[in-house]
C-alpha cells in the first residue's frame, strides 16, 4: 500500500468505482420511469475475497465493487 503511488490509487477508485456510480445514476432513473422490475448487472474480477496477490489497490476495487451489487439487491 505504501508503495503504491497516491495518483495510481485515485486512477484506479476514479475508473474502476466512479464508473459503475455515474453508470447507476444514468440507469436507475430510466429503470423507475418504466415502472417495471429491472437489473443492472455490474462485473468484477471475484478477487475482491481473495488475498490481494493483484497489489491493494485492485483488491480494494474489488471490495467495493462486491459490497455495491449487495447493498442493490
């Protein structure tokens, strides 16, 4: 962690999470419009349980990833 690059970790949480928040603030609004059940399905890698052999920064993307889909359900 302490290796890692400040500008490393804030490229990886801007790209890898702020994606997926922009991606639920354009959808969900569209979704409630319909009136109608939908989904939205967002990706990882599953590493997220995992020992962070990838380096921290991608383990911690993947944690958050994780928690965002359960906190949807």
């Amino acid at each position: 962690m302490w290796e890692c690059d400040l500008n490393d970790w804030e490229w990886i949480l801007s790209v890898n999470i702020m994606r997926v928040i922009h991606g639920l603030r354009s959808f969900v609004p569209l979704l409630l419009e319909q009136g109608e059940e939908g989904q939205i399905v967002n990706t990882s890698s599953g590493n997220g349980g995992r020992s962070p052999t990838r380096g921290l920064p991608i383990y911690a993307r993947e944690l958050v990833l994780g928690a965002m889909g359960e906190a949807g359900k």
